[in-house]
C-alpha cells in the first residue's frame, strides 16, 4: 500500500520509500526524477522525454500510419525548359524529370527518424532518406527528382533523388521502412497528368484523397506547392 501513501501525500514521496521499482498508480507516486509506467516507477527514457508525452517520447522509426504521402507531382507544368510554371525545385528550369516532387509528413506525437526509409514507384526504389534525418509532429520533407531546389519550401527539408520517373498517366509511390515494411502507398491514375500535382484535399489528413492541387480549398489557382501548405502557407 506504500503508493497510496505517496499518492495522498506527495510531499513525503521520498520519505515514504516510493523509489525506482516501486508499485505505482501514477507519476506522482514515483520519484521526482521518474515516472508511473507499466505499474512500476521507472526511469524517464534516456533523453528525459524531450519531445513530452506522458512517459517520454523519443525519435524513432516511422511505424505504418506515422508518415503521409500528402502531394505528388508526377507531371511538371508545360513542356520547355523555359517553362517556369512547372519549375517546382526553383533552380531555372523547367524539367519533367527534376522538378517532379513527393510530399511525405509526418502524422506521428514524437519526431521520427527517417534514415533508411524508401520511396518507391511501382518499378523500384527511388530514394532512400541518409542518416539522421529527423522529422518533427506535422511537419514534411520534399524529395525531388533531381535539379538545384532553390528556395524556402516552407522551411521544409528537401531532398534530391537521382530521378523519380513518376508516370504521368498512372503509378504508385510507396514508402518503406528499412526492413521493408510498407509505411504507406498511394496509387494514382491519368490525373497524375494535367500539369499540377495531386494533393490531399486537406494537408496531412490521412482521410482525404489526392485531388488535383488546383481543386483542392486555397489553392488559388497554384498547381503544386511543395514544403507548404495547398495555400503556401508554411506547415
Ligand atoms: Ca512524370
Ligand atoms: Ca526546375
Ligand atoms: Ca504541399
């Protein structure tokens, strides 16, 4: 019964012998430096919770449903290099390979640590994230086809693969934990093609659909809007 004296009386928490160990309803039968969890006073984890949460919350991996694909775009606006509607990246050029992008946020409470995780289309892998690439609660990362992204994306991180290849009238992109886990995919048809990308229809709402990002509420006419919100506005 020794946590239902640490619990009425927290002030004697470390008088009454509620140590490391101990039976526990709550944090504040435990050690001011410890928490209540599984019944039992424990340490915080290692980082002391920074990220919050009730028993801490520490990067990890992304597990399925963490992680959102929230814009495609498999079809760069217009045709010639000098077409800089479609220059996504920002670096010049009109490229219907460079300026191709995917959108990836994160659904997840804790920042998530995407180090070996894949894209793929339905052919191949495309892009594996390098080390210590973290992701913080509801923000995203840009990859790129190729090209030298210039500009602020939302202050979002951006990537380069070396080539997307995303088919304009059909293909899939899927993320991959490194074990090869799928942590989530998405399919599209002959709307990949019509010189904008495909978006959620609400950003990071895992509920709704890819729509064309023209279509979707406060794009105001803009067919991509990779690092930012549908209306530009910064995640
Ligand atoms: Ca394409
Ligand atoms: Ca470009
Ligand atoms: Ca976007």
């Amino acid at each position: 019964m020794r946590f239902l004296a640490c619990l009425f009386l927290p002030g004697l928490v470390l008088a009454s012998g509620c140590n490391s160990g101990d039976e526990c309803q709550n944090d504040i039968d435990c050690p001011g430096s410890e928490v209540c969890r599984g019944g039992k006073c424990q340490p915080r984890e290692p980082d002391g919770g920074l990220d919050g949460g009730e028993g801490g919350c520490d990067p990890h991996s992304p597990a399925p449903g963490e992680l959102l694909i929230n814009e495609i775009l498999a079809d760069p606006p217009g045709s010639a290099s000098s077409d800089l509607e479609g220059d996504a990246n920002g670096d010049g050029t009109r490229s219907a390979a460079g300026d191709e992008f995917v959108e990836i946020g994160s659904l997840a409470d804790c920042v998530l640590v995407l180090d070996g995780v894949t894209v793929a289309d339905s052919q191949e892998d495309k892009f594996t994230f390098p080390a210590d690439v973290e992701l913080e609660p509801g923000k995203v990362v840009v990859i790129f086809g190729g090209g030298s992204p210039l500009g602020d994306f939302g202050g979002s991180q951006v990537f380069v693969a070396s080539g997307l290849a995303l088919n304009n009238d059909g293909d899939t992109v899927e993320l991959k934990s490194p074990e090869g886990t799928r942590l989530g995919v998405e399919n599209y048809g002959t709307e990949g093609g019509d010189d904008q990308s495909l978006t959620r229809f609400v950003d990071l709402d895992a509920d709704t659909s890819l729509v064309k990002h023209t279509q979707a509420p406060d794009a105001q006419g803009l067919r991509f809007s990779p690092g930012t919100r549908i209306d530009q506005t910064p995640f």
